[in-house]
C-alpha cells in the first residue's frame, strides 16, 4: 500500500512537471530533499536515543508494566490479541499518554518500541498483525489534548483567544479516533 | 497550562529514575542499553523517513494539488466550504510540516480568530499524519504487508476532518 502511495506520488510529481513545464523545480528537488530527509532525521535522532535509554529503565524496573496495568481496562479491550503482562503494551501506553499531552517526540520512540516488541511475537514477519494495524490507527488518530504548537502559532499571529481552538480540537479528534477504533474493530470481528 | 507540560517531563524523567533506583536497578548501564537500542533504532527508520520526505516534497514542488483542487472547486462552494481550507485538508494525512505551512499562511492572510483561521486551527490539531506514520512504524520493523491498516487510516482521518467542519460551524459559525 505504502509502495503504491509513494510511486504514485513520483510519478505524479515528475510527470506533471514535465506537462507544465515546471521541470527545473523539480530537478532542485532531487538534488535536495534527501538533505532536508536527513536534517529530519538528525532532528529527531537525539532525543529518540535520549527517550529510549530513560524508558530501558522503566522497562526494566517495571514501571512500564504499572503504567499498562493502570489502563488495562482500556487496552485489554483494544487488543484482545494481546496477553496482560505483554511487553508492548507498556509501550503503547506510555505512547498514547505522550501524545496526549503533546510531546511527540517522546511518543515516537515509545510507539516504535511498542511496535518492536510487538513484531517479536508475529509469526508472519511481513505482514501486520491485529494488535499493530489496533495500535497505529489509536495513534494516527492523534488523540492530542493541548495542541501546542497551534495554539503557539495562534499567538505569534495575533490570536485574542489563542486557546479557545483546544475543546473543538479534541471533540474533532474524538471522533476521527472512535470512528477509526470502530471500523477496525468491525473488520476484526468480520474476520472470526 | 504551560507550567504543567514544563513540569511534566522532568517529573517524568524523575519518577522512572526513582522507581528504577528502588527496585536496584542499575539505572546507569540500563539507560546505555536503552541508548544503544534507540540508536539502532534511528538506523531502521533512515530509508523510510529519506525516502516518504523525498516523496512528498516532490509532490508538493510539482503544485500539482493546487491545479486538482480547481476542478472541484465550484463542488464545495455549493457547500459554502472555504476553498482555501481544501488542500490543508488534504495534505494533512500526508505531511504534517506541508498543513502547519498552509495553517500559518491562512492565520496571515485572514487572522487566527476568523472563521477559517479556527477551522484550520481545529484540522491541524484533531489527526496526525497517517501516511508518514504508517510508513515510519511498519518500516522500522520491516512489515510490507499492512492489510486493512490504510484504509481504516485514511476513513479515521476523513471522520477527523468532517467532524473539524461541523464542530467549527457549531462553535464558531
């Protein structure tokens, strides 16, 4: 799916501007996007070292399972494919709290460890299993409460009430994560 | 509310190095193991993230969105959606720095607290960028076959979006 989306969009890109003549843009591109891909990369790479060493302790102390173990009731339901003590969802846990609270950069290296820890148990190596697919719509889902960096931009631009836009954003992704949450779950009970 | 999230991570940070320090925990070495994990983690994810950035940024150069977008354009002001808002929407699955970009010009031309301005504010907020985290996620762990997980992505995000118009009108309009 992936591979189909990103052909697509070279595709689209080149052969448009070559109908445009807008081909000139294009070749710069080329030339310096793969720096603006590492500069990303460079970005994020500090602190996702940073966050992964700090939650090896929580791992190991077992504080991650203290956190899964709060929201049980919650993720049991989510992902019944998943035993109680499963590493992952420690991981999942602390990953969604990040992203409620707005640090994505935190919630990265947690999702990505949750997704580690659950491919260890995939007997199907390339293909995504229930838990996965559960996991990444819950995060595309974006279930963020304080939008920062909006309500930043808000100000910077002048806003009279920067943070009056919070209660519209989370009943908006309130319902872009349940309506996710509800058509997987569907297809999974489709599938027994 | 900016005292709290300044407070938040170092009280984070603290409470596992406690908890660590009391279960006896070799907090030092296990902090290296961790660091060590995530830096191989960092090395995974290259290709993906070089190559989605690539992708998208040729995309966005081409402006082929914008020409798109004009074919529908009489479609949505039947609807009295803002014409500006669309390719905002559009993009945001795709490149969360691509929706901020428009959000920020929008805020310029016609000020945060229009109606727009709060539309935008309440689309950047309510999904994240499902196609950059699809890509990232199964990518770092070498999944190729993702199954129903796009679309379910996708059909979440339009939910998202639709939902950002009415709530807006309710609130705003």
């Amino acid at each position: 799916m992936v591979n189909v989306i990103w052909a697509a969009l070279i595709f689209i890109a080149i052969g448009y501007s070559l109908i445009t003549g807008n081909i000139e843009v294009i070749n710069n591109g080329i030339l310096t996007h793969a720096t603006t891909g590492i500069n990303l990369i460079l970005e994020m790479m500090p602190l996702m070292i940073l966050w992964t060493g700090i939650m090896k302790i929580a791992e190991v102390s077992g504080l991650l399972n203290v956190f899964a173990r709060v929201l049980n009731p919650i993720l049991s339901k989510l992902f019944p494919s998943l035993p109680k003590e499963h590493k992952a969802l420690g991981y999942i846990a602390s990953n969604v709290g990040a992203n409620m609270l707005g640090l994505g950069s935190a919630a990265t290296p947690f999702g990505l460890k949750a997704m580690e820890e659950l491919q260890k148990d995939n007997p199907c190596k390339d293909t995504a299993t229930e838990a996965m697919i559960t996991f990444l719509v819950l995060n595309t889902g974006g279930v963020t409460l304080i939008p920062t960096t909006v309500i930043s931009l808000r100000l910077i631009n002048g806003s009279v009430n920067p943070t009056e836009i919070i209660i519209t954003s989370i009943l908006a992704t309130s319902v872009s994560s349940f309506a996710g949450l509800f058509l997987d779950y569907m297809i999974r009970r489709k599938k027994r | 509310m900016n005292t709290i999230s300044k407070v938040i991570i170092p009280l984070f940070v603290l409470i596992i190095i406690l908890y660590g320090v009391k279960k006896k925990v070799n907090v030092y070495d296990t902090f290296l193991e961790g660091a060590k994990e995530g830096l191989i983690m960092v090395f995974h994810i290259t290709p993906t993230i070089m190559a989605m950035v690539f992708a998208v940024n040729l995309f966005l150069d081409s402006n082929f969105l914008e020409a798109a977008l004009s074919f529908v354009k009489p479609l949505f002001k039947l609807i009295n959606v803002p014409m500006d808002i669309l390719p905002m929407a559009l993009l945001r699955p795709i490149s969360g720095t691509a929706s901020m970009a428009i959000m920020n010009d929008i805020f310029i031309n016609f000020g945060p607290d229009s109606f727009i301005g709060r539309l935008a504010s309440t689309l950047q907020g309510c999904t994240d960028t499902t196609i950059y985290v699809l890509a990232l996620y199964f990518g770092s762990i070498k999944i190729t076959k993702t199954r129903y997980s796009l679309p379910v992505g996708l059909f979440a995000d339009l939910m998202g979006i639709i939902a950002a118009f009415i709530i807006t009108f309710i609130f705003f309009g």
